[in-house]
C-alpha cells in the first residue's frame, strides 16, 4: 500500500508544476499584450512626425519587427540607413528569430538587398524560415514581392495552398503570369493556378484557360477549370461544362453541376437531373442543390426524374420537388 504521506507529497509536487506553468503562460502572454501596444504606441509616434533618426537602436527594431503599418516601416527605413551591412549579415544566419526580424526590416526598409536575401533564405533556410519569406513578401507590393510568390507557389517547398491565399488579392494584376502557369508540366501548379483564376473569372483570358483546362489530363485540374466556369457566369461555357458534368472522376462532376447552377445553365437541366442517380454522394447533393438554383427548368426535370428505376434518384428529386414546395434554401438539398 503506497504510504499516505507520499501521496500527499507528490500531489503538492504536481501542484505546484501546475501553478509555475500557468503562470509562465499568464506572464508571457502579458508580456506580449504589452510589446504589441508599445509597438503600436511607437509606430503611431512615428506616423504623427516624430524624428526616428533620434530613437534608440533598440527601439527602432522593436517598432520595425512590429504589424506592418507606415510607422513600422519608418523605423525600419532608419534601421537599414544605420545598420545596413549588420542587417544583411543576420539575414544570413541560421538562426530563425534573427533571421526572419532582419529580413523582415531589410524589406520594409526598402533595402535594395532585401529580395536577393529573401530568395536565398527561401533557397536554403528551414521549413520556418521560408514561412517566414512568404508572410514578408506578403506584405510587400513591389514586382519583386510578386515574382517570389509565384516563383514559391511554382517551387512547392512551402505549401502551395497557403501561397496561394497570399496571391490570391494579386491575382488580378499578375493575370497573364497565372495563365502561362495553366500550362506548366506540374498539375498541381496548373491547379493552383486555375483556383487562382477564379477571383478574375470576369476575364476572357481566364474564361479560355478554364476551357483549356477542361480536357487536362488531371482530374483536380478539370475540377479546377469547372469552378473558374461557374464562377465566370458566362453563357457561352455551357458545352464545357455539359462535358464535364459526364466526366469519369466524381467531384469533377460534383463541381461541373454547380458551376451550372452559378451560370443559371437552365438547358443543362436534364444533364443535372441525370446525376440524380449518381452513386457518389456529393454528386447528388450537387445535383440537388442545382436543380433548386435553376428555377423552373431544374423544378420541370427533378419531376421527370420521380419515376426513375432508381431508388437513389427518386429520392433526390422527392427531395428537391419538396424544397421547391416549401421555397427552401439550397443548403437544405445536402442533408
């Protein structure tokens, strides 16, 4: 039997780990709160006129390593005039913290170095470092910012999906340079580039890519190019996306059909209904949902469709006949 008082001890051991972590945890997110106000403190000082040239070398880097506002990037132009060989020696290192703080003020500070280190961090730095790139050339709105993103979304050794959430309000200036990139030799470049395209679907040079993309070999490239389609509205497509609606590869056609239903496709009715009896699930909940946006014409072919052989299209249209009845929303259709 384990002593009582052994019990008790290590209880009071546990006890107080429990209350030194808490409180580390407590201290150093006050510690925090406390050097995003002094920061945000300092970057307005600078904003309203204040001489940087009369801060403290450590005050400046505080103020520069702080959320990017103008303030932030006076006190980094100051840090780059004074300390401009220093900076591009730390932006070199190994270690993260220094590195990234001194590639961070280099770019905001408008360093004429600050690219060429930036591209070399990204080239032989580690998986933080090179998140690290990314996020600085986010900020940026320079051509060089734009043509690290797209060189790193190319690349892949940072996660495509986050540079592309970095590009994406780019999109419409670096249009042409994403077209190009709907014919690299890498789908997954393809891909990104289409879901890239979907925020200028307005444009005819990003309608003809997605119509391109429409016969790629890759099925996520296909289903890439049926969302530029819906997302374009343009009623010339319905040809494409009445293909691709037959294509072999299930969530192909789960987005073709709602592409139909974003460009108000009434003559793809009956296309759509046909998925009605798809064995793939989300094809039919797409489905679904289509036939309700397309009005009339989606209510005229999910009736056709009671009197299927079968059982899993009959239920679906019974479902969308009754939403049509009740005027309830497309959400409803998926559950």
């Amino acid at each position: 039997m384990i002593p009582l008082w052994l019990i008790l001890s290590v209880t009071l051991v546990l006890l107080v780990l429990w209350l030194a972590v808490a409180a580390w945890v407590i201290g150093a997110r006050l510690a925090h709160d406390r050097l995003v106000r002094v920061r945000r403190r300092d970057a307005g000082l600078l904003d309203l006129g204040i001489d940087a040239g009369r801060w403290s070398r450590r005050r400046l880097r505080r103020t520069a390593g702080g959320e990017p506002s103008s303030g932030a990037a006076k006190a980094a132009h100051e840090l780059v005039r004074r300390n401009g060989p220093r900076l591009r020696r730390l932006a070199q290192r190994r270690n993260h913290h220094d590195r990234a703080h001194a590639l961070r003020v280099l770019a905001r500070g408008g360093s004429r170095f600050a690219f060429d280190l930036l591209r070399n961090a990204y080239a032989n730095g580690s998986p933080d470092v090179r998140a690290a790139v990314v996020a600085i050339a986010a900020e940026q709105e320079r051509p060089e910012a734009d043509d690290l993103l797209l060189d790193i979304l190319v690349t892949g050794a940072h996660p495509r999906s986050r540079t592309a959430t970095e590009l994406a309000p780019r999109a419409r200036r670096l249009l042409s340079e994403l077209v190009t990139l709907t014919g690299d030799h890498d789908p997954e470049v393809r891909y990104w580039a289409l879901m890239l395209l979907r925020h200028v679907a307005d444009d005819d040079r990003a309608k003809a890519a997605a119509v391109a993309g429409s016969v790629d070999p890759s099925g996520m490239v296909r289903a890439a190019a049926a969302r530029v389609l819906g997302a374009s509205h343009a009623q010339d497509v319905q040809h494409v996306v009445r293909a691709l609606i037959a294509d072999d590869v299930f969530f192909v056609r789960s987005h073709a059909a709602r592409a139909a239903g974003e460009i108000g496709a009434g003559s793809l009715a009956g296309d759509i209904a046909a998925l009605l009896a798809d064995a793939n699930w989300w094809v039919r909940a797409a489905a679904k949902e289509t036939l309700f946006l397309l009005g009339d014409s989606g209510l005229r072919a999910a009736t056709e469709m009671l009197e299927n052989e079968d059982g899993f299209a009959r239920d679906s249209a019974r479902e969308v006949v009754s939403a049509f009845r009740r005027e309830s929303r497309p959400l409803e259709l998926a559950g």
